[in-house]
C-alpha cells in the first residue's frame, strides 16, 4: 500500500486530462499508480512533466540508449516500480531485448557481450554516478568518444532524472503495476 493514496476515478475533467498526457502513446492500462499519486500535487505534477516528458520524447540520446540508461540507474536505485514500466512500455519498442534487459539489473552488467562500446561507456558512468555522485575522468572520456556535449548534458539530467524518481517511488512504498514486468531476483 502507497504511502500517499492514488488519485481514484472518477477524475475531473483537469486531472483526466493531465493523467492521458502523463501516459505514453497506446497504452492501454490506467494512469500509473505514480502519477495518479503525483497528482495529489498538480502543481508539482505539472513541474515535473515538462522534464519527464522531454526527456523521453524530446531527448538526443537514441532511444535504446536513453532506455539503457534508465533501466540501469532504476536498477541500481532498487526501483522495481520504474524499472518494470519501462521494461513493459518502452524496451521491446526501442531494441531492448530481454538478455540485455535483464543484464541492466545484475551486479556488473557490462561482463555480458551483448553491449555496443558507447552502452558499456553509459553503464560504467551511471553506476559511478551511483557510487561516487561524480564521474572520474576515464568514465567522462569512454562517454565523450561516443557522445556530443548536448548529449552528454541531457545524459547527466536523464540519470538524475530517474534517480528522482526512483527515490519518488521507493518512498512512497509503489508496488510494482501489475501488468510490468517484475525486476529480475
């Protein structure tokens, strides 16, 4: 049980609407648990769509690498709750298969050879941005011989990002949704 209550139909007419553009395209469960509990704040619900949003549709990184990385630091976070729904939603769409999937959830992901040179470069850094709070100059280099600027500063904001939210959903007790896919044991 949530800490804080979701929101529960009926919505209003403002509610209804801010939650459908919470949730990707075609998708065909209810709004998250998360957002119905974000939307107690609609202020802040507000806030924090412009930034979600971007990032997932506006971003510079490819889109598996921008899944990559959410998966990871998810992972690292022990957020099951957001790891499951991008594992659900997004990771088959983007060429996330399942051996990697579940690769981005073990202890050191990058001993399997299923990762491209640039994934092993994002993997190392979220988890020295986990560890450390900071990138030491080999993990900055690796990055910066697959990325642009542009995308290494949306790189730095997407991993914080989703630590933000990973701290959103462990406080708030989330259970996972039922129909994500549950975080590898």
């Amino acid at each position: 049980m949530p800490r804080i209550e979701p929101l529960e139909p009926p919505y209003s007419a403002q509610i209804g609407q801010a939650l459908a553009r919470w949730m990707p395209p075609g998708v065909a469960h209810e709004p998250l648990v998360l957002f119905r509990v974000l939307h107690r704040n609609p202020e802040l619900a507000s806030r924090m769509f412009a930034v979600g949003a971007g990032l997932l549709g506006h971003g510079l990184l490819a889109d598996l690498d921008r899944e990559i990385v959410i998966a990871r630091v998810t992972a690292r976070a022990g957020c099951a709750y957001e790891w499951g729904v991008h594992a659900s939603v997004f990771a088959e769409r983007v060429g996330l298969g399942p051996e990697r999937l579940r690769a981005t959830a073990d202890a050191d992901p990058t001993t399997h050879a299923c990762w491209e040179p640039r994934h092993v470069a994002l993997l190392r850094a979220v988890d020295e941005l986990h560890d450390m709070d900071h990138l030491s100059p080999a993990a900055w280099s690796a990055l910066r011989d697959h990325y642009e600027e542009a995308q290494l500063l949306e790189f730095l904001v997407l991993a914080g990002w989703y630590r933000t939210i990973g701290y959103l959903a462990n406080g708030l007790l989330l259970d996972e949704e039922d129909w994500a896919v549950p975080f590898p044991a």
